[in-house]
C-alpha cells in the first residue's frame, strides 16, 4: 500500500516545469498529471513487472459515492438532509435567520423538482412573536397611562405630561445604539417598566402647577415656579431610582450579559425624563399650559389643602383625612399594626411559599426526547432503536413537526446517546399544556426494553442544561466510579427527580491490534505496515484528492476491500506481501479485545466525571441539594474524592450573592442620597422604610397567586422596587418640611402634607402600576388585528417579576401613607417633650441661681 499511495501521488500533480526563453518568445512550461475523473484513477499503473504494466483498472473497480454514514436525519418520517445552523454570539438572531434563508431561497431555485425545503425549529419565528407581544404590551401600557392622566389632569395637561415618554424613549434608543446595544425582548419590558415611571416627575411638576393657577397665578409663572419648588425632590427620586438599578449593570457572567439590557434601558429612560420634567415640560408648560378643568369641589379642595380648612375636604382626600386625625391621635398603635402585618406577611410566606426557583415557568413551544442505549451499535442498529420511539411519537396531539437524528451526538449529550428527537408543538392557544403533552410521551415510550427515553422542555434563561450538575474529583478512577455510582442512586431515590444520568465510561470495546515485531522484522514488515493492510478492511487508505466539474469541492480517492469483505473475521485472513512473499497477517499479529477509551475529563489536573439529572415540573432545586448536601457523608465516598454542585446549584448560589451584593449597594447609595438631601439621618430611615413594605407586598402577592419566588426575576424586581417606592415617602416629607419650615405646628403641618400630596403620589403610583398591568396580568392586546387574549409565553417570562412591582408597590403606598405621618409624628412628640424636660430642667437651674 505504501508503494501504491507513493505512485499515486507522485502521478497526481501539476508540475510547473520553468520556462524556455529564446528569440521566438519567451514560453512557460508545464507537466499536466492531475486527475480529473473516475478514468483518469483506473488508467493508473501501479505496478510494472517484466514489461507488463498493471493498472487499478486490472484489480478494482472505481465508483463515486459518498462516505460512511455515521448519523441519519428525518423530518415527519421523511428521509433529509439537515443543515443545523448555530447563532454566533452577539448576533441578531432575526438578521441571522432572514439572511441564511435568504442563501438557501437562492441555492432551492437550482434544486429538481421534488425536494421539498422545511425549517424547523425555527427560533425566531417565536422571538418575533414574543416582541410582538411585547409591542403590544408597550402600547396597552402607554394607552392606560393616557387615560388616567386625561381623566385626572385633563386633555391639554396629559399631553403636556405624556409627552415625556415618547421623548425618553428616543433618547434611550439613542443612547443604546451609541453604547453599541440592540433593541431585544430585555430592552423592551424595561420599556414597559419605566412607561409608568416616566411621567411621574413631570405629574409632579404639572400638578403643582395647576394647583398655583388654581389659586390665580399665570402659567408663566406656575410652571417655573412648579419646577423649582419640586427640583430638589424630583432629582432625588430619579436619583435614588437609578441607585437601585446602577449595581445590576455589573452583574458577571452569563445571566449579567443577558440581563444588563434591563438597568441600562431604565438608567436611559429615567435620565431622559428627568430632563423631560424639569426642564422641557415647564417650557412648553409656559406656553401652552392651562388650569386643569376642575371642577368647583375640586378647586376648593385644593385651596383648602393648601390654607383653608381641612374638615371641609370631601371626597377621597376627606376620608383619607379623618383616618388620619385618628391615627396621629395614636401614632404608636399604627406603627404596632403595621409591623405586625409585615411580621405576619413574612410568616405565612415562610408557611405557604412554594419555595425559589432561578427562571419563571414558561409555556414552552418545543420539547427534545433524547434516546439512550447500551453497547457498541452501528449507525444502522442505532436507526432502528430511534425508529421505534419515533413511531410511537407520531400521532400525538399538539405535536406540530419532529426532526430526527440518529447516530452522532450532539455536543454535550450524553455518551449513551443513540439519537434525538426535536419537536415543534402546535400554538399554544389550540393545545393542551406542553407537560401534558410530555407525560403523554412518557407513557408511550415507558416499555421499550433497553432504551432510555429523556423526554425534556427547554429551560428558561441563557443557561443550558440539566439543572442538577454534581462533579467528583479525585486521584483514583476506582473511587470517583464509586462516587458517582453512589450519589446517583441516592438521587434516583428522590421524588421529583429524573433522567439521571453520569460520564462514567460506557461498558464497551474496541479492538487492539498487537504487533510482534521482532516477528515481522523477519519478513521486512513494520507497524506502519501493518496499518496500512488493516485500514483496508477499515475505513481505506486515501490514495490522495481530485475535484470534479460539477463540485467546488476536492473528493477524496480511496482503495478499500469491497463491503462484503470488510468484516472481523477477515482481519485474521489478510495476507501482506513481504520480503518473503504474501504471508498471513496472523503470523505476527494477534487481534484483543480490550475495553474501550471515550472521553476523559480532567478539572485542575483531577480525573473528574459528573451526575447529571433533571427535576420533574413542579420540583424545587434548592430542597433536593440540601438533602443531598446532608446525605453525601453518609454514602461512603473516599476521602480524597472531592464532591462540588455545579450546574443550576452554582448558578444559583451566584445569583443570590450577587443579588444580596446590589441590594446592599443600592441601599447604601440610596441612603446617601437622601441623608445628603434632607440632612437627617431619621428621615432617610423612614424613608427607606418603605423597602421594607415592598418586599412584604412582593411576598404577599406570591402567597396569593401561588408562583414561586424567581431569583432573577423576581430579586430584579425587589430591587427595582426598592428605588421606586421611596419616591413617595420624599415627596411627603419633602412636604412636610417645607411646610414646617413656616412655623406651623408638626400635628397640622403633617395633615396638610397628607391633603397635599395624596393626589400626586395616588396618581404617580397608579401610572406606575398601570404602565405594568398588562404584563402581570398577562394581557396581549393586539389594537391593530383586534385581538386580546392571556397567558402567552411573551407575557408568562415577565410577569413574575411585572407583578412583583406593582404588588409591592401598591402594598408599600398604602402603608406608607399610613405609617410615614406616624412616624413623623412620634418624631415631632419625642422632640416636644424632649424640649419641654430640658426646658424644665433649665427653668429649675434657673429658680436656684436666683435663691
């Protein structure tokens, strides 16, 4: 073989001979030998001998064919061909997707009739979906805002004031495509988080100053001085806003790249609207302004709050009013009924709540089987196992299309692995749920004798995987197979759990040739030698390459021993031609079968295998690692294997150090800010209260809805949270200061503060809340096709954490306006009386210096 591989390369090349150069001119040379068809390869001596020439064409046959399967795909049961294209990263998977088939649109044109062109597990056709979802969202959410500022402020003023969102908007677009961002599903819910947001600020502005023409002034006049009145207060609440979603931006790591599209939206948006409303909406405030049409119990309420009397507020304000006056009168029985209720939040959440996952639970619309087998099967016997499962999938309700491979796994399956199946289910809003469809799978394919069925739903977030991942490491192959073998069985035992699997090596074989070559020696024979023999009966020796007129590709040349002599049992009938003539192989060659080596992986220079599992819908991670976690002494794994929870247990555990971290953060910068501003450190605490009360309205509203507490989600919320309920408690106290600072009496000054600012911050909350409505309600409201239904998959991924704000916000509003008064006046009473002690102790020092 080597003689022959040897010829056949040197007689396969374009020699570029030189040039000659004379009078006639001057000519390049060239020696053609490349060849360029099947005829070209037969005609090819291989061996001379006295005279007579030997060409392949004497011993073999030539024929164009394609290599050895290793993998079989199917489409619907159909035969396919399959090209799996895989995003790169940071790319748009819309531009992606339009532009590959874009190039297969224009390739198809040249196919014959007959072959027909699918895409399957077309990813963007459902991210399209979602952002539309998400458009809706926005607009339904921009349409409500609306409404509520008409009802209230009035056709003019709500044009005035909702001019800031459009114009945040554009300049967060802006500023996103300047830092070199895409606009994705991220950017837009934190669109649909700050629509309630951004007009808060300019409320404020505008309400005052309708408030100051309702008492005469010109709006020339109102609007600046409406503006300069509450800059302080304004700059404070953005301020203390973008402390909570500053720390986010730093989020490491995988789960940061995907969400730091959230805090910088709302750092864009926030920004711009703050200029919005102190500077671009008291401009046009001034020109195009007017008094809101209040009615007269309206505008005497407003004059009343400011310097008229208070019992004569009717309406909402008036209720709010005499709770108040009872409540001041008993400031310490609010404070105890309000901790209490907290206290009580917390506890029946500790009772009642269904535990934490990392990603909220998502209708999926699609779902893999992966097929598992033992031994050493050929790709032919692999097919055929998949086909069974395959058929006994056909058929089932909600399952829209299956792709099939079989052979080649995919990277990162299982070593085991045979084949997969990919499903597409039919929309969501025609079938039933996806683990309905899965349990059904489950049944059907629960009594194939030696296969493995994994049938799985895909996880939420950018990480992949099984959400159980152990690692053992350790010096011995012995122990760490122990280990495995142990902490499997221990989790195999666990309700919830399923589709364990691990990498210890697969029970198989390989064959080893050995060679005696001190033997061979004696016939002129080598290792070298000896392969080359063997790789006939294998995978053939390439001779070398040519590239066909119908390919763009080179086409390998390759001499093998026809299929029907390709087996074992002809390994120990080869004859190789030697010194001494053609003797056989098994001369100086014995064949062994040994177990076979696959994939080792090593951590730190540490043999490592892992356990891998699955949890079943409805399983928490958290609960199932803690009792591993107290059961691995007790399994009798070596001491000098280490065991590490890798996997969703150490994403997880990173997520909630990281999150604990930008709480902190924020708080501390929030605290800063505000003692900075009111130069109290009292006041900022009772300011930052309010957090407090969040969190207990954010637990309060899981308890009710019955989800569980999404780490990602639902943590970004409560921090969100944190910066968006203070803004209340600083616009009252703000107030309550400046109303003070006349010398007016703390019990008076607190009640005009309550009339004064119970429609701003009213107001200011339920924009808040109905710029997120839709999405924790899971309303999809199509104006322009006129459709509306709940619970789509664009909706469920944010409405966890939707709700979680506006739970928590309307939560803490409502206490806030409770316990802020009274605290401040338990504040104002501890200072009176204070004074009044010392003022009597000086009175007594006075009484003895005279005596």
């Amino acid at each position: 073989p080597g003689d022959i591989l040897n010829f056949v390369d040197r007689n396969n090349r374009l020699v570029a001979a030189g040039a000659l150069q004379g009078d006639e001119g001057r000519f390049a040379v060239k020696v053609p030998g490349i060849i360029e068809s099947p005829e070209d390869v037969l005609d090819l001596p291989i061996k001379v001998d006295q005279g007579r020439v030997v060409r392949f064409r004497d011993i073999a046959t030539v024929r164009r064919t394609y290599k050895d399967a290793e993998s079989y795909a199917r489409l619907n049961g159909d035969r396919s061909v399959a090209l799996e294209v895989v995003q790169r990263g940071g790319s748009n998977i819309l531009t992606t997707t339009d532009e590959v088939k874009e190039v297969v649109e224009r390739i198809a044109q040249s196919w014959p009739p007959g072959i027909q062109l699918t895409y399957s597990r077309d990813k963007s056709y459902y991210v399209k979906k979602n952002i539309n979802s998400l458009v809706n969202n926005v607009v339904t959410a921009i349409v409500l805002v609306f409404i509520v500022l008409i009802s209230i402020l009035g056709i003019q003023n709500s044009l005035l004031v909702g001019i800031s969102i459009p114009g945040s908007f554009c300049a967060a677009f802006f500023l996103l495509n300047l830092t070199g961002f895409s606009i994705n599903m991220v950017v837009l819910f934190g669109a649909i988080m700050a629509v309630g947001m951004l007009v808060d600020g300019a409320i404020v502005v505008t309400e005052l100053a309708d408030r100051k023409m309702a008492e005469g002034q010109h709006r020339r006049t109102a609007y600046p001085e409406a503006a300069k009145r509450m800059s302080w207060p304004i700059i404070a609440s953005t301020a203390t806003t973008l402390a909570a979603f500053l720390p986010l931006v730093f989020w490491p790591g995988m789960i940061g790249n995907f969400m730091v599209y959230l805090p910088l939206m709302l750092i864009y948006t926030l920004s711009a609207s703050l200029l919005m409303a102190l500077i671009f909406v008291p401009t046009m405030g001034t020109l195009i302004g007017k008094p809101g049409h209040l009615n007269e119990r309206i505008r005497h309420d407003l004059l009343a709050a400011e310097t008229g009397d208070l019992d004569s507020i009717g309406g909402w304000t008036g209720r709010y009013i005499t709770v108040m006056k009872s409540a001041l009168n008993h400031p310490w029985v609010v404070v105890l009924l309000v901790t209490t209720l907290l206290v009580s939040i917390y506890a029946a959440y500790g009772a009642l709540g269904r535990g934490i996952s990392m990603w909220p639970e998502v209708e999926p619309n699609q779902g893999s089987i992966d097929i598992r087998a033992l031994g050493d099967l050929s790709v032919n016997e692999k097919d055929r196992l998949v086909r069974i499962v395959e058929e006994r999938v056909y058929g089932i309700e909600g399952v829209a299309n299956i792709y099939v491979r079989t052979g080649k796994a995919n990277r990162g399956s299982a070593p085991d692995q045979i084949g997969s199946l990919r499903l597409n289910f039919t929309d969501w809003r025609s079938r039933r749920p996806a683990k309905e469809i899965v349990a059904e799978i489950q049944r059907r394919t629960a009594d194939i004798p030696g296969l493995v069925v994994e049938v799985r739903l895909p996880k939420e977030g950018p990480v992949e995987g099984k959400p159980i991942k152990i690692e053992a490491a350790g010096p011995s192959l012995d122990a760490l197979k122990h280990a495995v073998d142990v902490i499997r069985a221990e989790l195999e035992t666990y309700p919830g759990v399923i589709n364990a699997e691990d990498t210890r090596p697969m029970p198989g074989i390989e064959w080893q040739i050995n060679v005696d070559r001190a033997e061979a020696a004696k016939f002129g024979a080598d290792v070298t030698l000896v392969g080359s023999i063997i790789q006939l009966v294998t995978n053939g020796i390439k001779l070398g390459d040519y590239r066909p007129d119908d390919s763009d590709e080179e086409i390998d040349i390759r001499v093998r021993f026809p299929r029907d002599s390709r087996s074992l049992d002809r390994l120990s009938e080869l004859r190789m031609p030697t010194q001494r003539g053609n003797v056989p192989i098994s001369t100086f060659v014995t064949r062994e079968p040994v177990p076979a080596t696959r994939t080792i992986m090593r951590t730190d220079m540490r043999r490592t295998m892992l356990v891998q599992a699955d949890l079943a819908h409805g399983t928490q991670l958290t609960p199932v690692l803690e009792r591993l976690s107290q059961a691995l002494p007790d399994l009798g794994i070596d001491p000098d294997v280490t065991v590490s929870f890798k996997g969703g247990a150490r994403d997880q555990e990173e997520t909630i150090a990281f999150l604990k971290q930008a709480a902190a953060m924020a708080m501390g910068l929030m605290a800063i800010i505000l003692v900075t501003q009111f130069n109290s450190i009292f006041q900022a605490l009772l300011i930052l209260t309010a957090v407090v009360f969040s969190t207990g309205g954010v637990l309060f509203g899981l308890i009710i809805t019955g989800h569980t507490f999404s780490l990602v989600n639902c943590g970004i919320g409560a921090i969100a949270l944190a910066g968006i309920v203070v803004n209340n408690n600083i616009v009252l106290i703000d107030t309550y200061n400046k109303i003070r600072a006349t010398g007016m009496p703390a019990r008076e000054a607190i009640m005009r503060t309550c009339a004064q600012r119970l429609r701003p911050v009213m107001l200011t909350t339920i924009t808040t809340v109905l710029g997120l409505l839709p999405m924790a309600m899971a309303w999809n409201i199509d104006l322009l096709r006129r459709e509306f239904y709940t619970g789509g998959p664009g909706t469920q991924w944010w409405q966890e954490m939707a709700s979680a704000i506006a739970g928590g916000l309307v939560f803490a509003t409502i206490l806030t306006l409770l316990l802020t008064p009274g605290l401040l006046m338990i504040q104002a009473n501890v200072a009176q009386r204070y004074h009044q002690r010392r003022a009597a102790k000086q009175a007594q020092l006075g009484d003895k210096a005279t005596v």
